[in-house]
C-alpha cells in the first residue's frame, strides 16, 4: 500500500500542474476570446501520424486491401489525394429513386402494349433499393479512407505492426488518461458557467444592453465549451453570417448548435429534451427568446409557427437557428427539408457544415445511442473538425411554393457542403413510408396502364 501511495503520490505531482496549468489557460484565453492555435495544430500533428500509419498499411497489405476494406476505387494510388478522397461522399454514381416510367416519352407510351415484363422496372427498382438502400445507410457511421487508430472504425489493425501498436497505445493513453479528465473538467465547468451567466442575464431588464451581454456571454460560454471535444472549425464567407431572420443548415449532430454559437448568437428552435440536454435549453431561455415545443403535440405544432412568425417579423430579435431536416444525417447527405420553415416569410440564410470524420464521427444516432453515450463518444474522439460555409441570403420569389423554396435551399446547401441532395424523408428512420408515396407510384403505374389500354383498344377499331 505505501508502495501504490508513492506512486500516486509521484503522478499527481508530474500530471497536476501541467493539468491544471492548461485548464487555467484555456479559461484565461475563452473569456478574452482568443485562442494559442494548439488545437490546429494539434490537428496538424494529427495528420502526419494517420499518413504515417497509413503508409504502414499500405506496405503490409498494399492498396488493393486496403481499398476493399474501406470501400475506396483500387485506382486511385496517389498519396497526395488522400486529404481530398476523405471528405468526398461515397455513394453511387447514379441514384435510383424510382423507376424509369417514360412519362415524357409520349411516342412509347402510344406505341407500346402493356406486357407482364412491365413490372421488371420495378422489381429491378426494389432490388437495387435493397442492395444500396439511399434511406438507411445515411443513418450510419460515414465511411472512412484510412484508419484513424480509433479501435471503433477498426479493430483488426492495433497489433499488426509494432509501430502501429505503438501508436495505437500512445493514442489510447493520451485520450483517456489525459484529454478525457481535462474534457470532462472542461465540460462540467462550462455548465456551471452558462448556467450561472444567463441566470444572471435573464434578471436585467430588456434592453439594448441586455442584448449585447447575452451575445458576449454566448459567444464565450459556447467558445468554452468547444473545448470539451477540443473542435477546430473553420468559417468561410462570413460576409454572409446571418443578423436577423431565418438561419438554416443541415444536420448532423446536436454539436451543430455548439459549432454555429461559436461565431454567432442565435435564437433557437427544436424538441424540449429532458435530462442532460435539457439543462442546457432551460439554462438558455432564461437569456433569450429559444423556442422549445413537444413533437408528439400537433396543437403545439401551431403554436410554435405563430411564434416563429413573430419572432421572424420582430426586428430586435436575433437570427433564429433552424435544422429543417428534423433528424440528424450521417454527414453524407441533405434529405428533405420540412415545408414550415419556409412558409413563415422572410429572409432565408442557409448554412453548410461539412465534419472531418477522420478525428471522429460527428453523427448522432439518436435511436441507437442516448445522449450521455453519445457526448462519451465525442470526449474520446481526437477531435471535432468541420467547415461551415455562410451562403448568400435567400428569398422566396411570389410564383415559389413553399416546397419548391425548400429545395432550393437544401440543394444550395448540399452543392456547398459537398453532399448527395436526396428528396427522402429523415423521418424515415423511425416511421414507415407514408401512404400517399406509395399511393403515387401506384397511380402512376396504373397512368401507364389505361394510356396503353386505350391504344389497344384504338388498334382495334383501326384493325375492324
């Protein structure tokens, strides 16, 4: 026992200090809103040893494995796109969404008898949906180009190699031991922070300079909490960064509010959450007008769009942070924005954000994973790295439905971020197809069927 008492002793002493220095230095720098640059260039050292690792991967089991593994085209052999294949979206060339019905090619459908091979179309549909679904994979990990040493993308390359398992137990050690104490720290001091400055903001009178308090305390409550998953983010045109109005931008994980609230202050709305997620919406309205509402109420569905319209017509208020797709998407796709947003009026300023998933996979998988599993997850990731892209503002024109302004937009947004545009529901991942989708192909089908029935019976009277 004195023996393990020496030895604790002897750690503290070597770990504490450094510890604590570190904690005290990132409190000091977050309320003065400046930054040494360690994260990037943490990020930066984080990278030479993947390449590193990589070309060990590639001496061992050469190119060919490894692109099998990960999914990757066996040509691609140059090392100096590595960088550039890893954001890339793996996906097919071509998305099959239904069936090719020739609704436009008039001279077929004239010409052409309905035969029981007709039905081939959409059997060759269901099986290609089967075999490469476009709804399910989207609520999965994103896929990798190399390993990140991270035993949770793979767990067959640890011991491999000495050098690998080096690495690998440096890496290990390092997350654990060392950035998940001083995460944790980070976390649960950035709580009781928040908490305590918009109670305090929440007692001021409204007025100008309430307004601008809650921006400062925001921006530094959110910026120090960044440091808890240690996020490095990069904020292109922010000529374009929304001060009023409607912000929208795809959704990947509930860590999208953390990364916009690091460079802006927004209003936000969404589902009331309870327990942990919860206190960081209760220790937010006390400063500012969020709007929470229950999803399984569809009487309050109403009421949170009449407050949105008035928050939206308010000049005072500030810009109001909307995730339209209603779900989290594994960071490869936009699916299908909810029409709502769009039907309030005003401007529209849609945000792009793109996660590195070689530090971490930002995806929440909230069917499968609680919260608190989820932000474990995130705390021993290397990091949290992302790009956010502020686009031009956008209005709706007067001949514009509101579904058609919310394609616009999501497609603007995916053209940006470098994701598959897919007109799917995300609601999919829990509910079932709706009926009035199948009762469309059903209708078309049925189309094909009566156009072809009346050119036969046109060819017979020809025939009499």
């Amino acid at each position: 026992m004195a023996l393990i008492d020496a030895l604790v002793t002897v750690a503290l002493s070597v770990v504490l200090p450094p510890f604590l220095i570190v904690l005290v230095s990132v409190l000091v720098l977050a309320s003065l809103g400046k930054s040494l640059g360690l994260r990037q260039r943490y990020v930066q050292f984080l990278l030479k040893v993947f390449e590193d690792g990589n070309r060990i991967l590639v001496k061992k089991f050469g190119r060919q494995r490894l692109a099998k593994d990960y999914g990757r085209h066996s040509e691609d052999t140059d090392d100096d796109d590595d960088d550039q294949e890893s954001t890339q979206v793996i996906c097919r060339d071509k998305l099959v969404l239904r069936p090719l019905l020739d609704k436009d090619n008039n001279e077929r459908l004239d010409t052409h008898d309905f035969e029981l091979g007709d039905c081939l179309d959409y059997i060759h549909t269901g099986m290609e949906a089967i075999v490469d679904d476009e709804v399910t994979k989207r609520f999965s990990a994103e896929e990798l180009t190399s390993w990140n040493f991270l035993t949770r993308t793979n767990c067959q390359y640890e011991f491999i190699s000495v050098r690998l398992t080096i690495f690998w137990v440096v890496g290990f050690i390092l997350r654990y031991c060392l950035l998940l104490p001083l995460r944790i720290l980070i976390l649960l001091i950035g709580m009781v922070v928040m908490v305590a400055c918009t109670y305090f903001v929440g007692c001021l009178p409204e007025s100008k300079m309430k307004k601008r308090l809650n921006n400062c305390i925001s921006v530094f409550c959110f910026d120090f909490l960044s440091g808890a998953l240690s996020l490095v983010c990069t904020y292109h045109n922010r000529e374009n960064i929304p001060l009023r109005g409607i912000c929208v931008a795809n959704h990947t994980t509930p860590i999208d509010v953390l990364v916009l609230a690091c460079d802006n202050t927004y209003d936000m709305v969404g589902q009331r959450h309870g327990g942990f997620l919860g206190i960081f919406q209760r220790a937010l309205s006390r400063a500012s007008a969020h709007i929470w509402f229950e999803r399984s109420e569809s009487k309050d569905r109403f009421a949170v769009a009449r407050r949105l319209r008035e928050h939206v017509e308010d000049p005072d208020k500030l810009p109001i942070l909307i995730f339209p797709e209603g779900t989290c998407i594994n960071n490869t796709s936009v699916m299908q924005f909810k029409k709502g947003t769009f039907e309030v009026g005003g401007v529209i300023y849609p945000v792009a954000i793109k996660y590195d998933p070689r530090f971490g996979d930002a995806f929440w998988n909230s069917s499968k994973e609680s919260m608190v599993s989820y932000i474990y997850m995130m705390m021993t990731s290397w990091a949290i790295v992302c790009d956010v892209w502020y686009l031009p503002p956008m209005t709706r024109t007067e001949d514009e439905s509101s579904i058609d302004f919310a394609n616009r937009v999501k497609a603007e947004i995916a053209r940006q971020g470098g994701l598959v545009d897919l007109v799917w529901d995300g609601g999919l991942k829990r509910s079932a197809p709706k009926k009035e989708w199948k009762q469309q192909y059903q209708q078309e089908f049925s189309r094909r069927l009566k156009v072809q029935n009346v050119n036969s019976e046109k060819k017979e009277e020809k025939t009499e």
